[in-house]
C-alpha cells in the first residue's frame, strides 16, 4: 500500500477517535455510495455529523482542509443524501471536515464544524 493511503487511514483513525473523545457516537466509517464515499458518519444529540477527513504529512501543498473542493463537496452532499434515504433517517444533517497534518510524528488535529452547506451548492 502506498504511504499516502496508510496516511490516510491513520488519519481517519486519528479523527473517530478524537470524535469519540469528544461525545461523538461513530456510525459509520468509509460509507460508500457507488463511487462516493463519506469518511466519517456519526451522530451528537439529534444531529447527524458527515465528516470529511484530510490528513497530510506536509502542508508544502496546502493545508488539508483547502482539499475539500467544492466538488467533493457536492459528492458529500450527495452520499449524504443517499444515506439519509436507505437508512430513512429524518434528522438534521451537518458537513464537518476535521484536518489533521502528521507534524514530527505527532497528529494536530483542527476541526471544522459546518464546515459548507448543503443549500449552498
């Protein structure tokens, strides 16, 4: 497996963790609907949370966070959507995106709560 991927999935572990950490119930993890996928689904009070986690070992590029286009965007919107009707699901919905940069071997999370909306695109 190619280092970017065992990055991300480090990554992804990293984020359900600190989510459980904080009160988060983890629902799902690598969802997938066809060819889109959501990292992360969990659920906090009566809210679902749909997170989307970026996780880089270098911000040479750009920050994790600056990943999340407006296209993927859209694809979450859409595997989201997919979700709430297989599961028929009638709560409010949340797009979170947590950021995590693998610094000296040490993982510094940011978490972005409602980080874009749905209704925006």
């Amino acid at each position: 497996m190619a280092q970017h991927n065992i990055t991300g999935i480090n990554g992804e572990k990293q984020a359900a963790k600190f989510l459980s950490d904080n009160g988060y119930i983890i629902l799902e993890t690598n969802w997938r609907h066809r060819k889109k996928e959501i990292d992360i689904i969990a659920k906090i009070d009566k809210l679902i949370v749909i997170v989307e986690v970026k996780t880089r070992s270098s911000e040479y590029f750009e920050n994790p966070k600056e990943a999340v286009t407006k296209k993927k965007q859209k694809f979450i919107i859409e595997a989201a959507d997919a979700y709430a009707q297989e599961f028929d699901i009638d709560l409010e919905f949340r797009f979170d995106i947590i950021s995590i940069l693998l610094k000296n071997n040490k993982y510094e999370i940011e978490h972005i709560i409602d980080a874009f909306q749905a209704s925006l695109l």
